[in-house]
C-alpha cells in the first residue's frame, strides 16, 4: 500500500497509508488544503508547461495562493510568500528567451546557497515554481475549481 509522508505547517510529520495509488493527488488534496507537503521542492524550483500557469492546484504543494494589498498575485508555502513574476519574451538578434511565469521571493542570508539564484552581491531570488514553454495542459494537476470553471 502505497505512504505519503507528510510535514504540516508547525514541523509535525505525518504518514498516510493511501489504499489505492490512483487517490494519490486526492489525498495530497486533502491535506495540502491544510498546508500538509510532501516531499522537497528542488533547486530552482518546480518546472511546468507555461500553459499551467493560471490552473495549477497549488493544494499539491500545501501552498494557498492569494492576493496581496498592492493586487499583487503571489503563494503561501511553509511560512513564507512567493510573488508571481512575469518575465516577458525576449528575442534579439543574440538572446531568444521565452515567455516564463515564476513565483518568487527574495533570497535571505540564512538560505542555501544552492537554492539562491543571481548574481552574489547582487538582488538575489529563491524559486518555487516557474512556468516556461510549451507543453500540454496536465489535467492531474489541475485545480478542480479552476478547471470546473473552464467548462462552463
């Protein structure tokens, strides 16, 4: 039978048994609405298609998407806020890059060096999560609402 474990939102770890493998997200569902996570977010951050940006179900990551004073759209995960960026295509004649959507915050002295992306000395940023290229919409990592919504 297939375990999550699980660290919730004051450092308490938790396993779940999950009968059938197929309620996986479901479950992580369950307790991401709570601010249960599982697993690490690499170095870098999560990477998904662009086209995931507005529809991925933050409840996977235990993280809560909201908006701030200043209108701003950012994600709470473990404690800390992630603003959304939006680094908008670039194509000259000796840099072509992509659309991209990230959610970041500013680097602290106390992070890892490996998770602190720019130049030392510089503005410094950790992400979570970035949206780049192309790739289909996958479906397992919909929020339900947001989908519900796209079909009506």
């Amino acid at each position: 039978m297939p375990t999550l474990h699980l660290t919730g939102p004051l450092g308490t770890s938790l396993s779940v048994e999950v009968p059938d493998e197929r309620d996986m997200l479901t479950v992580l569902r369950r307790y991401g609405k709570s601010g249960w996570t599982s697993g690490e977010i690499p170095p870098g951050g999560l990477q998904l298609p662009l086209s995931m940006a507005d529809l991925f179900d933050w409840t996977l990551i235990g993280a809560r998407a909201y908006t701030t004073s200043d209108g701003e759209q950012a994600v709470m995960y473990r404690g800390q806020s992630y603003k959304r960026r939006e680094l908008d295509e670039v194509d000259t004649k000796k840099l072509k890059l992509p659309k991209i959507v990230k959610y970041s915050r500013g680097a602290r002295p106390t992070d890892p060096p490996h998770l602190k992306e720019g130049e030392e000395g510089g503005v410094q940023y950790v992400t979570l999560i970035s949206f780049r290229g192309g790739g289909r919409v996958m479906d397992s990592y919909v929020d339900p609402a947001k989908q519900a919504e796209s079909r009506a």
